[in-house]
C-alpha cells in the first residue's frame, strides 16, 4: 500500500487543476496515490482529471453522477483510500516541492501519529505570499519531547485555522472513528475540531507544504449567500459530537466561545451575507449559543452582546468603531506632537558645541554590530581610543550586541540627544531620523559592497526595482556624505553617476574585508565548529542574492536538498539568504526543515557573513556582491546564472558578470552539480578567471581599510594610500576610464 493518498475533489477549477496535479506529480517523494472526485464539473475538469489519469497509474477519478458538494466529494473517495496516510490538496491549491517528502520525514520521526499538522502560505492572486500568522505555534510543538501531544497538553493547536488542507490523517484511525465530512458551507468545522480532540497523538511540522491560493472571487466561502447559515449546524454537529464522548464535555466552553466569534466574524464580513438576512443570522447565533450554554456565566464563553437584540449590537458595533476612528485619530496627532517634541530637543541641543570626541554608528538599518562601520568601530577603538563610540540598534536586535559595547534604541531621546551632537557618522546605509546635518559633523559612507545591481538615480529607469523606494529622499539623505569609501574604481565611477552628490571617494578599501584579506583562521574555524561542520568537510557556500522582479523576493533556481545530496560525501553545503528574508516564508519552505535534518547547514540567522565567508572553501551564488567579498580569500567561486537577463532587465545590472566572471559559469542545474561532480569548480581555469577579477575589483583592500579610515578620516593622520593585496603593481592599468556617459552602465538593461 502506498505511504500517502491524496484526496482531490474538482469543481470548475480548471484554470487551476493542472498546477495542482503537477505539484502533486513533481514531488521528489513517488509512494503515493492520488484520488480525484469530478464532482460533476461542468467545465472540463473532468477530462483534464482523466488525461492525467492516462498518463500516470497511481491517479484514479471517480467522476459522480450529480454535483454533491465540497465535503461529499472527499467521502467519496474515503472508500477507495489504500494509503498509510490521507492528505486532502482543494484543486486550486498546490504542495510545495518536496512537501511529500518532509511530511514523510516528519511521521517517520514521530512513530505515526494519527494527525500532523503542517505550515502554509497564503498565495495572493496579485502575487504576494503571506505565511500563516500562527506559524510559531508549529514551531513550538514541534519541539515537543517525543514529537507527539494532544489537544489538552497543547490546546494552542486548536487556534489554527480550523481547515482539512494543512494536516496529514492516518487512515486506521480516521476509519476507527468513522469520521466524515458534512454537507453544505464550513465542512471542515465539523470535521477538524472532532478529529484534533479525538487524535492520542498529534504531531507538528513548521514547513510550509501547502500554497492556500487566494482569489478574489471564486471562494465558496467569500460569496454573498444564505448558505452562511450553514455554520449554525456545523457546530451543533461538533456539539452533538461532544455530548456522544463524556470524556470530552471538558471542552464545551471553549468550543461555545469559538462558535460565537466565528459566528460573528462571519456576520462582520461585509460580503458574506445579503444585508437583509444579517438580523436573522444574528438571532440564530445567539439561539445556538443559548442551546449549548455551557453551565456557569455567558462571560466565561460567548460574547456578551450576544445576549442584546440585533439593534443594541448594531449600536455597540458602530460605537466600537467611532471609538476606534477616535482612538487612531489621538494616535496620529500623538505621533506628531512626539515628532514636533523631538524636534524642539534636537534644536535645543544643536545650540550646544558638536562633541569632537563622540561617534554614532549603525548598519544594515540598524540590525546591529555589523559589517563595515563594525570594522571601523574595532579600529576606532585601537587607533582613536578617546573617541566614544555609541551604536543605533532596534530593540529587537540589541541582545546581539557585543558586551561592552554602548547602544541605543534608534529614535529615543537618548539617540537623538547623541546625534544633535556627534561629529562622527558612520553607516552603510543612510541615516533617518536626522532633519538637519550640522556644520562641522563628518559622515562616513561605508556603502554594502561593490555594487552590482543598479543604484540610487540609476534606479529612476526601473519603475519595478524602485517600488516603494523615494529616491528624491534618497538623494537628499545622501547630500550629507562626507567620505564615500571604495574597494575599486568601479565602485567609485557608479557612486559618483548613482549618487551625484558632494562627497569624496575615498579610495581606502572596504573595511569588513580586513579579515577576508589577512584570513583569519581562527574565526573560520571558530564558525565551523558553531555550525557543526564535521572536521575535514569541503564547504560549500550558497549565497542567493534577493530578487527584485519576484513577490517575497526569492526564487530556488534549484532544490537544495538534491544540491546537498548531489555533493556527495565528505561536503557541506551551508545555505545563506538575504538578511532581509529571514523572517520571510522562504525559510519555511524547506531551509529550516532541511537544516533540522541535517541535510544542509541554515546560515541564515548568522549576523557576521565575514565568517561564514572564512568558513568556506567555494562560493556558489548569483548576481550577489558578496563575490567581490569573497574574492580576496583567493577561494573558488561559481556563478549560477540561471536568471540574469530577468534581474537584467527589471532591476538593472553595471557589469555582464557572465563575460568577466571571478569562476565558473553555469547556467543550468545540471551543469552546476557536473561542475562539483567532476571536481572543475577549482581547477586552472577557475584561478585563472579569479585572479582576473581579483586584479580589478580588490584594487584597494590590503587588509589595513579600517585602520585607514580612521587613520586619516578621523584623525587626519597621514598613511600610505591602498595599494592592493590581489595582484602585482600595475594590474590595474589597464582598466577602462571612467565613465562619461550613461550607456555604458546600462549595458544590459
């Protein structure tokens, strides 16, 4: 018998049915069945059912003679069910690639439980991806010693979203117990409170393994109806379920209290209802909250209005909402009256003298000791000692802070009483919270590493790249700029053509690459042994860049648990997103599942990519400028250029990276796992591509870029100009002019 049936009721979806199959036939996992239910379509759902089943023996249709609904059409297939495992997939929404698989992983850690419960994204027909909000409940039962509970060891299992679709059912135990699906709207509701209240062992999995489509008409459930009256007798069922199990009556109360909210959250729903039925639909819930009233007080389990007549709760309802147009309404003039306070005590300590003795610091927007001002800052303290050096951190990331070092929430009094009057200004991004730069202060722009991707006024000729971007206020922030820093004359020319504003090009090297050029060991090894690598592993670093041109900004070009495996033994692959995906549904679909099993090593969360740079022995990446980095480590590097001429044209790119490459190029999945395979990625070629690209874009680190900066920036000292540590004297003059004209930063665009 096979390990998973999935059931698929079809109903004028056939827009959507082929995705849905496919995700089901492209899994990496095979043992399974797949049952269909035509539930008498009368678009060509059918027939796209039966092709499919022609092409592949594990799908069977069951095409029923009349339309029966949603919920009789999954109990149609029941019967016909052989596997160890039932999955229900709606027609419109699709697995995620290697969901099978991870669900398997997951019940074969778990002894088989009777359900498991898995994550979900919500996919917007407009091309948004928003992940479940309870996405942390998962995660915390997930942890869950042995892996398995009940509802009332974790009844927060019970406050997801009450569908079939994000759980996995052993079929002995949904047999034993007989459970059905109703007919008619919400038949989930009768279905899943039973079987997560009935299940001994239930078991969760924090991997998103279902897409939820979201369209903007087509939902049974966001369509004006009277059918909504439906939700009534689904709870009497859950009800009645409960009265049949004594062992149960426990639950009443909370079951009464989620009756009456998802009652009135239905009656909230501008669309659901046709206006002249919603008195009704009111009454009939506070009928059926009256029928099941628990024993003790209405507070203890359903909302109090629900004991008012309709008019008092259409009252108390627009009274909610006046007071809550008030309440927004004090918020804002609050919030202006704060900004209008802050600016009073800036003023008011701009009357003071500028302290020649303070620096302020921050990086990547205030995410912490990172970075390029990092480096500065270490050697501010070597060199510039008396200098006090005070950072800006988000609350949420000051417990990364290293001990002893002085920060302050970005936007507090104290913040802003330091800004007012500190000389030294040193980002890597430019500062808000700043009205006014004084006379006399010194910013140091540190910039993100050597540009790649277009930049500042250059984005203006990319609508889509500068969504939600003000590059008028860009600019202007900008202006401020005293010092921009540079690794290489490439740098310098786009700087001056993306930020044509008055600041000086330092050529002083980029400071974060200190350690890259020296090579520090012991922090590599220090990162390895943090990661777990095993001793004497290859490394392999992944290190996408985000994309600009997708919604979520990522795409796999490749599925990296087959990358993982592809490498053979001996090699780890360690896998790093952008920062700015961390908290994104990226890692939810599959990293994070796949860093627990330990496929691959998640990087993600690391803050300092210095070290996982030094921890590595090849980089794999794709438009990142992480590869100018990573080039003065004199390491291998691989571009997978699967995607360029998409990043080309929609967010723009200065150089052809492909025609000048610091490695190998590969451009299809195949050709990157044939690289590592026959062991090219550090053959000749590859050193000689490198030691090109080192000569031209690490002309100016020498490993002594902080020590620089603040030499000569901060205390005016002179110091021998950055000669390179990549190449012999004179490799870099054969480098192009710099730029007059446009064109030739948009080759590719």
């Amino acid at each position: 018998m096979p390990r998973f049936t999935v059931i698929v009721p079809a109903h004028r979806v056939q827009g959507f049915l082929r995705q849905c199959l496919d995700s089901v036939l492209g899994q990496s996992f095979t043992d399974w069945e797949l049952i269909a239910v035509d539930d008498r379509s009368p678009d060509r759902s059918g027939e796209i059912l039966d092709s499919y089943a022609a092409r592949d023996p594990r799908i069977t249709v069951l095409h029923l003679p009349e339309n029966a609904g949603l919920g009789r059409a999954r109990n149609a297939a029941l019967p016909h069910a052989t596997g160890d495992h039932l999955l229900f997939l709606d027609s419109d929404d699709t697995l995620t690639p290697g969901a099978l698989r991870a669900i398997a992983d997951r019940l074969d850690e778990t002894g088989d439980p009777d359900v498991l419960v898995f994550d979900y994204v919500r996919a917007h027909w407009w091309g948004g991806v928003r992940r479940n909000a309870l996405a942390h409940v998962l995660a915390r039962t997930r942890a869950v010693p042995g892996g398995a509970f009940t509802a009332a060891e974790h009844p927060e299992i019970l406050e997801l979203l009450m569908v079939v679709w994000n759980k996995a059912y052993r079929r002995e135990f949904v047999e034993r117990h007989g459970f059905r699906f109703p007919p008619g709207y919400y038949e989930d509701t009768p279905w899943t409170f039973p079987v997560l209240l009935t299940a001994a062992r239930i078991a969760s999995l924090d991997r998103v393994c279902l897409n939820y489509r979201q369209r903007p008409t087509g939902s049974i459930l966001s369509t004006t109806s009277r059918k909504h009256f439906d939700l009534h007798e689904q709870y009497r069922r859950v009800f009645a379920f409960l009265d049949e199990r004594p062992e149960l009556a426990h639950w009443k109360p909370y079951l009464h209290r989620k009756a009456g909210e998802h009652c009135l959250d239905v009656l909230g729903k501008p669309d659901r209802l046709p206006p002249s039925a919603k008195g009704e639909f009111f009454r009939a819930t506070a009928r059926l909250l009256r029928e099941h009233r628990p024993p003790g007080a209405w507070t203890d389990a359903a909302p109090r209005v629900l004991r008012l007549p309709y008019a008092a709760y259409l009252l108390g309802r627009k009274a909610s909402a006046a007071r809550h147009r008030a309440g927004a309404a004090a918020a804002r003039l609050r919030a202006v009256a704060a900004r209008r306070g802050d600016r009073i005590r800036q003023f008011a300590h701009r009357r003071r003298a500028l302290d020649g003795e303070l620096a302020l610091y921050s990086a990547f927007h205030h995410r912490g000791v990172l970075g390029d001002p990092a480096a500065i800052h270490r050697a501010a303290l070597e060199y510039a000692p008396h200098i006090r050096g005070v950072w800006v951190v988000r609350p949420e990331h000051a417990g990364q802070v290293p001990e002893g070092v002085e920060h302050v929430a970005p936007g507090s009094p104290r913040h802003l009483a330091l800004q007012a009057r500190a000389t030294w200004f040193v980002n890597d991004v430019n500062w808000p919270w700043m009205p006014v730069k004084r006379p006399g202060s010194v910013h140091i722009h540190t910039h993100r590493g050597t540009p790649l991707r277009y930049q500042g006024a250059d984005l203006l000729t990319k609508p889509g790249a500068r969504r939600g971007l003000d590059v008028p206020r860009m600019l202007r922030r900008a202006d401020r700029w005293d010092h921009s820093l540079v690794a290489n004359r490439h740098s310098e020319r786009v700087w001056d053509r993306a930020f044509p504003c008055h600041f000086t090009s330092r050529r002083t090297g980029s400071p974060r690459n200190d350690v890259l050029v020296r090579g520090d060991t012991a922090r590599g090894a220090a990162a390895r042994a943090r990661l777990g690598i095993p001793a004497g592993h290859t490394v392999v670093l992944y290190a996408p860049a985000r994309r600009d041109h997708t919604r979520g900004g990522h795409v796999e070009p490749f599925d990296p648990a087959r990358f993982a495996a592809d490498l053979g033994p001996g090699r780890t692959l360690v896998v790093r997103l952008h920062p700015s995906l961390a908290d994104g549904p990226a890692r939810g679909l599959g990293l994070a599942e796949l860093h627990r099993r330990g496929v691959l090593v998640d990087a993600t969360d690391e803050p300092h990519v210095e070290d996982l740079m030094l921890a590595s022995d090849v980089l794999v990446t794709d438009h990142s400028s992480l590869m100018f980095d990573y080039a003065n480590l004199d390491r291998p590097i691989v571009v997978h250029a699967d995607d360029l001429p998409a990043v080309a044209a929609s967010r723009g790119l200065y150089l052809d990276i492909t025609a000048e490459p610091p490695g190998h190029v590969t451009r299809a999945y195949e050709e990157l796992a044939a690289l590592f395979a026959s062991d090219t990625w550090r053959d000749e070629e590859s050193a000689r591509l490198r030691a090109r690209f080192r000569a031209v874009y690490n002309e100016f680190d020498d490993g002594r870029a902080a020590e620089r900066v603040v030499r000569t920036l901060m205390l005016g000292e002179p110091m021998p100009a950055a000669t390179g540590g990549s190449g012999p004297a004179g490799t870099t003059a054969a480098l192009p002019a710099p730029a007059t004209g446009r064109d030739d930063l948009q080759r590719l665009s």
